[in-house]
C-alpha cells in the first residue's frame, strides 16, 4: 500500500509539474518594453467579430484594431500576438498580464479608468440607434418604456443600465444576436456603435433601419495595464505617426469597404466547422486520457483505503474530489480553472479546457470504475496477493483488466457525454464545434441550417464512437 | 517449518463480534501432509487462509521458518511466495491464457525470464496432461482441467509448502479424481502440504497427521490409522460416521 500513496503522490506532483510546464511565460508585474523584446513577442487582445475593427476572414483575424495592433508591434520590432477572447474579459485579460495591451474598439469610462490607462483616441464614433423598418420610435425620448438589445459590456450597455426611462435591456453575447431579435420582433430598438450599425443596417436594409440621432460621442482608445506608462507612450507615439501621415485614414476604409462575396463565405465557414471539429476532438481525446487516468487512481483509492486507517485521509479527499465535481456545473469548473487556478499565468485556453474537462471526466470514470472493480469476484485478488505479487501488481494486471472490460458500456457512455459537454468551451474563447456553428449563425443571420449542420456532426461523431466501442467489445469478449 | 501459536480470529458484523479460530496452536514440519477435516463453518478455511494472511489472526502468532509473518516488519509478498495456495473455486485469471496464468507471477516478480518461464509452463502442463491447452482461455476448460492449471500456477512461483482449500468440493464427481492425481504426484515429491478435504479415503492415503477442527478449535491431532479407527473425541465419531455413510 506504501508503493500506492507514493504512486497516487508522484501523479500529482506529475500532474501539477505538467501544468507549470504548459505555462510559457509567469505573470509579471508589469509587462516592460525589456521583456516584450526578450521575448520577441507582445501581445493583444481584442474582442471579435466587432466590425470593421477586428473580424474573422478565412479563419484569420483582421481587421483596423488588428492593424494598429500590428503597428504597435512593428514599432518594437517584435511580432503580434492576437487573443480573441469574449468582451468581458478584456480588462481581466489585462489585468492579469495575460496580454500587454487591449485593441478591441474600447472606449474610456469611469469604470474601466479605474483599472487601465488609455491612449490617445484613434478613432471617433458614437452609439446609434437601429431600428425595424414600420417602428414608430422616432428618436432616444422614443425609447422609454421600450426593451432595448446591446452588447454586454459595451458603452452601449452602460449607457443604456443609467437611463432609467428604458423599460428593459437585453444584454447579447454579440450585436448582431441583438439586431437577429430586433428583425424577429423580440426587441424594440438595438443601441450599437454608428459603425457597425451601419454595417448591420446595410446587411439588412428591408428590415431595418438607423436613426440619425447621435446618442453619446465617444472615441476609441488602446488599453494597458493601469501605470504601464512605458508602453502607453510608444502607442500613443504609434497613433500619433498614422494619424499624422495618413495610414490610420487608409487602414479604416480598407476595413470599412470590405465586403464578403458569397463564395467567400462558403469557404470561411467550412473552415469555421474545420476548426471547430479539429478543437472539439482535441478537446474530448485529451480530456478522456486524463479521465480514465484520474478515474483509475481515484476509484483505487476509494476502494483499498476503504477500512484502512492510514489511508483515510486519501479516501476523504477522493470523495471530495467526487461530491465537488458531481455537484457543481462543468461550465463554472471551466471557469474556475481558466480564469481562477490558472488565471495568473498565460495557460492557453484550450490546456485550462482540456484539464477542467478532464478532471471533470475523472470524477465520473471513478464512479464507474470502482463499480467495475467490485464487479471483479474477490477471489481474483486473493489469488494474485497468493502467489506474492503486490496488491498494485494484482490491481494493474488482473483486477482492472476486468473491471474495465465489465463496465466498458458505461465508460462509452461517459465519453459521448464528454464530447457533447465540451461544447461549453465556447465561453473561454475557443472555437470549438458548438461555437463555430454559433459564429456561422450571427455572420449568416441564419440559425437552422448552421446549427442543424453541427448537430449532423455531433451525432456522426456519437454513432460512431458508440459502434466503434461495440466492436472493441465484441472482441474483447471473444 | 511453520509454528502456529494460539492464534484467534474474530469477525465483526454489525457492531457484534463472531469468533471464529479460538486459539489455535500446532507445528507443521518439512515434508508433512496435515489433512484437516471438520463441519461446515467450523473455521477450516479461516485457518487456512491465516497462514498465508490472506486474513490476518486477531491474536497469536505465525513463525514461518522462524520469522514472524504477523508482524509488520515481514515482507508478506516474499513470503507468500514460499506458501503456494489452491483455492475451492480454482480463481483462474479469465482474461490471460494458461499460459499467461502460469507466466504471470513468475516473470513479474522476476524469479525467471519470459523465455525460462514459458519452458516450465510447458514442463509443469505436461506433468498435468494439459499441454495441448496452453493457449486456451480458463473459461474454455473442464473444472478439473482448471484446478489442475491453478496446481502448477502456484507451483510455478517455487513454493515450499502447499495449502489446498476444498479443491475437490467444486468439481462434478467425474473430475475429482484427476485432481487428486495431480495432488497424490506432488506429495509423492516430498512437498510440505496442508489440505483441507471432505475426501476421507484420499485423506487417509496421503495424510501423515489429521486435524479435526471443530468451532474454531483442534479437537483431535492424530496420524491417519489412529484418527479414524480410535477418535477420542464424540463429535469426530459423529462426524466420521456420517461422512463415510453419505460417502457409501
Ligand atoms: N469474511 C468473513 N466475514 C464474516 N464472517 C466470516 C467471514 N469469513 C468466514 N466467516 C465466518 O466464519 C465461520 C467459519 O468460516 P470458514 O472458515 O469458511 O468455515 P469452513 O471453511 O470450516 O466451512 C463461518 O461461520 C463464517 O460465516
Ligand atoms: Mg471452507
């Protein structure tokens, strides 16, 4: 048994190490213009799609706040590095050092003040108010009483959360969720930023339309870390350079002009899907392997520490392991991990997903496989312990490879439901299956073909690993 | 070789103590056959699976070639090692071949290479006439085939002494004897054995000492002719008169 808690201690000094290692770089307290070079990278974080300021074409991030980013950069003589991560994140984003600066058509507030600074505004703009084409709102004094959609966490948000007049706002993931409710008659009125709101319009110029009426002036500013002046100065030099020699006009209407061909999209979202298979499989594959791992050692414990005192502590602890993960949903374990355990160091989003899956994974293969263990007639350890092998040799090589082939139908079970519950990766940023059809469907401004689209592959995906395990089974039992 | 001294064993279920062995002592020496007979849950099987701890005495002590095995200093896997075990219920390993399960202990505690280790499998099945069924799986064979691979399994691993619990008792009338054959072989090579056994006639022929267990305790110790022509003890008379009647 003494072999067994160093095992179960070695796997989680293993486990932790692997962690660390998946960290490329520690928080710093501030994030020098001397480390960026040694580095030989910088990086940003934005928030897409917003367009034109940061959109995605063939998979790849473009757009004006990408182009000033790169400016930044160029200016350092170092290369770009993007995050796309949801709006609200940004400021944690920065916050914790997981980027050095935020491009993502911020504007400055009160709120935000207080934990970044802000350059020099590249870009001036204000909120407009979008419409459905036969609404008799007229103008903002139209608006009290009515339910009015915007982006979380935008100015319009906050604009809209201090007018007390407005009966109701719905807060949307992304404005064009937004203007799919205004069109489908949920909402009254869609506050958004004159830019995009054009751009919608423009996509949808039968059912919609802008009021002239500028709410608020606002500008656009690049964020940093609040006393990260080293940096904020070369950025607002890098403004002051493109606005004065022209660049900064030419970026924007490059942007502005862009428009998708039909053709185009078919290809953009095929490879939407590409990518969200790709990272959907990644996802559930790694996440399993550290299930079935953690599965294994957990379910050990559980049932050989079981009327051993010295053990006791090992067992309490799987069962915590067991109740809390049981109990609390696999979304906030996601949130807890990427944002919380993981949040001071730069742990790409798809490792804090693949190990918050996993771990999730593991408290439920445990379950199982203690069942499986019991399932094994305990004359089997009592003849592998007689011929003197250890109680870890006869675990590994005669109890386990029963027990697992006993509960194979339940461990099927438990990876189809894997596969379909990392479709809430989507919330920390990564494109996965779920997510791409979700993009394919605000870029589309249809929901039924994308969504029944990625439904088709998860339930390809489903039967087949489920006829897959059959056979292995089948074989297993001859 | 091995010295039993006073050893108790009691279970507790539900809060209520059930005594099982109520002071055991005895001396098995190099060589001897002890047969132990007795009722039905009179604690044979207890006894028997003390000596190798697969259930640890309560109290008392087991000296193994003088070295105590109930302590915490000894290494239980090395000794278990030197006490080969035969189960009622044979215990094959369902998922490895016989080859495997002849294998399996051999090769992992390093006593021989997978190579030597397969040699002896070979040698050990043809003692047993079951070389023929070395790559079938446990569940493709007779009961009496089974036991008999569980026999050389445990002999593959080198024991000193044997203990046999019930190895007969699971087996459908025909196939007993093929079973004692195989036993009856090892005696013959001067083994160390320890049988618990319903089989009075195989008892008789091989046993150099008989104990009688009776709730928990050994109420008689004699050599075969003496323990079943002159018992001292009422309950062994009455419990041999019924053996050799259903036995009839
Ligand atoms: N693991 C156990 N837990 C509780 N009681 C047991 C256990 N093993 C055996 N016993 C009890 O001990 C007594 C003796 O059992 P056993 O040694 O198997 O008898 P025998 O082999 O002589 O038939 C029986 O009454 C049985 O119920
Ligand atoms: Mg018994």
């Amino acid at each position: 048994m003494k072999i067994f808690c160093k095992t179960v201690v070695t796997f989680f000094a293993v486990f932790t190490f692997s962690v660390f290692c998946t960290v490329y770089t520690f928080a710093d307290a501030q994030s020098s213009i001397a480390k960026i070079k040694s580095d030989g990278f910088i990086t940003m974080s934005t928030s897409a799609p917003f367009e034109p300021f940061e959109y995605l074409e063939n998979n790849v991030l473009k757009g004006v706040d990408i182009d000033i980013a790169q400016k930044v950069a160029d200016k350092l003589s170092v290369k770009l590095k993007v995050n796309n991560v949801s709006i609200d994140s940004l400021t944690f984003e920065l916050k914790n050092s997981f980027c050095d600066f935020v491009c993502a058509g911020l504007s400055e507030t009160p709120e935000r003040a207080k934990n970044l600074d802000f350059s020099e505004p590249y870009f001036e703009t204000s909120q407009a108010i979008v419409i459905a084409k036969d609404s008799a709102i007229k103008n903002s004094k139209d608006l009290e009483g009515k339910v009015v959609g915007v982006q979380i966490g935008t100015t319009a948000d906050i604009y809209c959360s201090e007018d007390k007049n407005i009966l109701k706002v719905v807060r949307f993931d992304k404005h064009v969720d937004a203007v799919q409710d205004l069109m489908a008659g949920q909402i009254d009125a869609v506050i958004v930023d004159d830019f995009a709101a054009d751009k919608l319009v423009n996509l949808n110029k039968d059912k919609i339309h802008k009021l002239d009426e500028e709410l608020t002036s606002e500008s656009y500013s690049i964020a940093v870390k609040k006393g990260n002046h080293e940096l904020l100065s070369i950025i607002n030099d890098v403004i002051k350079e493109i606005k004065e020699n022209g660049e900064l006009d030419k970026i924007i209407s490059k942007h502005y002009s862009i428009n998708h061909s039909t053709s185009d999209k078919f290809v953009e979202y095929s490879g939407y899907i590409a990518e969200g298979l790709k990272n959907t499989l990644l996802m559930s594959l790694c996440a399993a392997i550290i299930g079935i791992i953690l599965g294994i050692i957990i379910a050990s414990i559980k049932v050989f520490s079981k009327g051993n005192k010295k053990l006791k502590i090992f067992s309490f602890l799987a069962d915590t392991y067991i109740t809390i993960i049981r109990g609390t949903p696999a979304l906030i374990q996601l949130f807890i991990m990427y944002y919380g355990i993981l949040g001071s160091f730069k742990v790409s989003n798809i490792v804090a997903a693949i190990l918050a899956f996993g771990i999730n994974s593991g408290a439920y293969v445990a379950e199982h496989v203690r069942a499986g263990i019991q399932s094994v007639d305990y004359g089997q350890m009592e003849a592998g312990r007689s011929l003197g092998l250890s109680q870890n040799t006869t675990l590994i090589k005669i109890i386990l490879p029963q027990a697992l082939k006993n509960i194979l139908p339940s461990l099927a079970g438990e990876a189809i439901t894997l596969l379909k519950e990392t479709s809430v990766a989507g919330f920390i940023g990564i494109v996965d299956l779920s997510r791409a059809g979700d993009i394919i469907k605000s870029m589309s401004y249809e929901a039924l073909r994308p969504l029944s689209i990625v439904a088709g592959i998860y339930l390809i995906l489903v039967v087949g690993l489920t006829s897959l395990l059959k056979k292995f089974e089948k074989r297993l039992n001859k | 070789m091995i010295r039993i001294n006073d050893i108790h064993k009691s279970y507790f279920i539900n809060g209520k103590r059930t005594r099982v062995l109520k002071g055991i002592t005895t001396h098995i020496k190099r060589g001897e056959k002890v047969v132990v007979i007795g009722p039905s849950g009179s604690g044979k099987s207890t006894f028997l699976r003390c000596l190798n701890l697969l259930e640890p005495p309560t109290s008392g002590q087991i000296l193994f070639e003088g070295e105590d095995i109930t302590s915490n200093k000894c290494d239980i896997n090395k000794t278990r090692r030197k006490i080969g075990m035969v189960f009622q219920k044979f215990n094959l390993f369902p998922h490895l071949t016989v080859k495997q399960n002849i294998m399996l202990a051999p090769v992992h505690l390093k006593l021989k290479s997978p190579a030597e280790a397969e040699i002896e499998a070979v040698d050990l099945l043809k003692k047993v006439g079951l070389e023929k069924k070395i790559n079938n799986y446990p569940n493709q064979l007779s009961g009496g085939q089974q036991q008999r691979i569980a026999i050389i399994r445990a002999l593959a691993v080198h024991p000193e002494v044997m203990l046999f619990d019930e190895p007969t008792s699971a087996l459908d009338p025909e196939m007993v004897g093929e079973v004692l054959n195989v036993m009856r072989e090892l005696a013959s090579t001067g083994m160390t054995m320890f049988v618990v056994t319903h089989e009075m006639n195989f008892a008789k022929e091989i046993a150099t000492r008989i104990l009688f267990i009776n709730e928990g305790s050994i109420i008689e110790d004699k050599p075969p002719m003496e323990f079943f022509t002159q018992p001292t003890h009422c309950r062994v008379k009455e419990f041999l008169s019924k053996v050799w009647l259903s036995s009839r």
